[in-house]
C-alpha cells in the first residue's frame, strides 16, 4: 500500500466525521463502533437520534448512502445499540 493510502476504516471515519454535523444540528450523534469482516459498519447512534422514530430511515437512507458513496466497498450501515438480544 502507498504511503498516501488511507485504509478502508480511515476512508470511514472520515465520512463519518463528515456527516455527524447534520445529526448534531438535531441533537444528536453517531459514534463508529466497527467494520465487521462482511464490510458492514457498526455505528451507534445517540443523543436525540438514539429514541428518534425516524432513526432507521436516518441511518439507512442518509448516513448509508453516504458512507457506500465515500466507500462502495461496504456493504450495509447497521446500528449497534446497548441494549443485549
């Protein structure tokens, strides 16, 4: 890999740093927990998007599209949350 080349996480967090301004002009917040091996991102979503209704479609329809634009080689945008299944 050349030296100027950026890693596929570091290509992520960038995106994801990108984006975070739109969530917090709401009152909200995502945090990057993850890329798993099936290249899909983890994130957390907190503050007000953390009980938003709206969050899924948030996540899926917004910072999804935007992260696969930045990165095509993910897969899917999932959210992780505390709570166990």
């Amino acid at each position: 890999m050349a030296e100027n080349e950026k890693s596929l996480e570091d290509i992520i967090k960038e995106a994801v740093e990108m984006f975070r301004p739109q969530l917090q002009a709401d009152g909200g917040d995502m945090e990057y927990i993850s890329l798993d091996d099936q290249k899909r991102v983890h994130l957390k979503l907190v503050g007000a998007c953390g009980s938003c209704p709206m969050a899924v479609m948030t996540l899926k329809m917004g910072v999804e599209r935007y992260l696969k634009d930045a990165c095509p080689e993910i897969t899917e945008v999932v959210q992780d949350t505390d709570e166990g299944m």
